[in-house]
C-alpha cells in the first residue's frame, strides 16, 4: 500500500486546527510590522486555542502578577516571542491527545518526545545562529508523519523492535514512504519555512540532506539526545549519532551542545510538570 500527497492533506486537514495557526504565526512573526491585533486575529480563529492561551497565561507557568481576562490581555503580557512558544505547545498537546495505536505507542511518550526535540532545537539555534522560532517548530512537530499514518484507514500495526528494528525502514516498507517525508509534506502544504520542511525531511539521514542540511543535523541530534534522556520512540534508537562529527553538522562544539542540553532539559522539566487540567 502506498500513501499519496492527496490522502495525507487530507487527513492533515482533520489534525487539530492549532498545527495549521502555528504555521501562519510563525511566517506572521517574520514580518517586522506585525502588530498585536493581527496576532489576536490568528490566535482567535480556533476557539480552543484561545481559551488554552488565556488560562496559561493565568497559570503558575508564566506567573503572571494580575489576571488576565482577554485574549489581547494574555498575548499583550506574555510577549510576542512567547506567544510563538505557547501556540506551539498548545498545539503539540491538542495533536497528542491519543494513543498512536498503529505504532503501539502512548500519548504521553509521544508528547513528551515532542516537547523535548522541540526545547534541545531551540537550545541548539540560540548558539549556533540558526532562527531560534524555526528551529523551536522544526523539533516540535517533527513525528508530525506518524499522526496522520496512525489515522490512515489502512494503517498497519508496527510489530514492535524485535521484529522490525528500524522504523523508518519498516514505514517505507510498508507505506512506500517515511513517517519523516508525510510530516514534511503537510507541513510544506500548511507553509512552514523551507528549512523546517527540508529538516524534518532529511533529519534520519543529515549526511544525505540536500537541503538545510544544518536544521537536518541539528534535529538528528535532538532526537538522539532526547533517546539518551529515556524519551525515545520504539525503533528509532538505530538512527541516532551523537557524536563530535554530528556536533559539527550542527554547529556546535562539546562546551555549547553541553550547555544547550542542560537549559533545554530545564525547560523540558518545567513543561513536562504543568498541570494542563487546570490550564485547558
């Protein structure tokens, strides 16, 4: 069986409409002259997304000194690089709401892998010169693929390490494509920057990266890391190097790789510990 470009819009389009507002935030925030209203115009769009913004930013995680009772309010005081964070969290946390039943894996690893790859990228990027917001959605979203194959109709149940024991194989085995490439796919459709297109694409595999081959190599590296940190998804562990050549591809040396590492899992920490049934 194989899955096309129009079977994973498709299905892309029934992913929770936040993913999609990520996107236009970001390419929003490039724009010197954007303004509050037009980010509260974005934001607005999607009710849900909306009432999670105003009661994070009431939320002991942004310790806000008075409440906030607008969405103008929340946006206006949190800041317009943090609002790009916390739409991008929301989002990830509306899009691993389920099990990934097809690759036997629970929403709560899947999550946390997500949080994670997308703290170690921006840790990366604020030291080697890459967009810090580019970097931050690239590792966010980048197991993006594997939402939309789980909820293809003709999924097939991964058999676990022990029989198939690279992933990525087994997905092109099966679907005549990657996990990597379907992520890369929606996203380019939903326009994030070519650079986190062309990452997600060629993160398995940065040495072969045609394209971005930096961002490619930072993610390899975020997906390894978070592996070492217990965070790893099931028949990945075959893909990653963590090693001084990788460092390099991502242009980092031991000392600033080290220090990213630290404050990215700070804020993995930090996250991993919100209390989102009181904050959605």
């Amino acid at each position: 069986m194989s899955l096309d470009r129009s079977t994973i819009v498709t299905l892309g389009s029934a992913l929770p409409p936040a993913i999609g507002i990520f996107g236009r935030l970001e390419a929003l925030l490039q724009r010197p002259d954007t303004d509050l209203e037009q980010i509260v115009d974005l934001v607005r769009v999607d009710p849900a997304l909306t009432f999670q913004i105003i009661r994070l930013g009431n939320s002991a995680f942004y310790g806000l000194k008075s409440r906030c009772d607008s969405l103008e309010e929340a946006v206006a005081r949190i800041g317009f690089g943090d609002i790009h964070s916390l739409v991008g969290l929301v989002a990830a946390r509306h899009a691993c709401q389920q099990d990934l039943k097809a690759y036997q894996l629970p929403a709560r690893r899947f999550w946390e892998n997500s949080i994670a790859t997308g703290q170690l990228m921006a840790a990366f990027a604020a030291r080697n010169g890459v967009d810090v917001r580019n970097a931050y959605s690239t590792g966010l979203l980048r197991n993006l693929g594997r939402i939309v194959i789980n909820n293809y109709t003709g999924a097939v149940r991964y058999p676990g390490v022990s029989a198939a024991r690279d992933l990525a194989a087994w997905e092109m085995a099966t679907y005549e494509i990657s996990a990597a490439e379907v992520g890369a796919m929606l996203l380019e459709h939903w326009r994030f920057s070519p650079d986190t297109v062309a990452a997600v694409r060629g993160h398995c595999n940065p040495a072969a990266a045609v394209e971005a081959a930096l961002p490619a190599a930072m993610l390899h590296l975020a997906a390894a890391v978070a592996d070492g940190w217990g965070l790893g998804l099931p028949g990945e562990q075959c893909l990653w190097q963590e090693d001084v050549a990788m460092l390099n591809r991502s242009g980092l040396t031991e000392a600033s790789a080290q220090e990213a590492i630290e404050e990215a899992q700070k804020n993995f920490t930090k996250i991993a510990g919100m209390q989102w049934a009181n904050a959605a």
